[in-house]
C-alpha cells in the first residue's frame, strides 16, 4: 500500500516533491 509510494518517491525524488508541495 502507501510503503510502495514511499518507496517510489524515494526512488524518484521529483515525484516526491511535487506530491508533498
């Protein structure tokens, strides 16, 4: 569930970022 997300955002840092902003 949401720990793959996790794991896709920190594999992905710009993903991460524009999902928290």
């Amino acid at each position: 569930g949401a720990t793959v997300i996790t794991n896709l955002m920190s594999a992905i840092p710009w993903v991460g970022q524009d999902i928290v902003e």
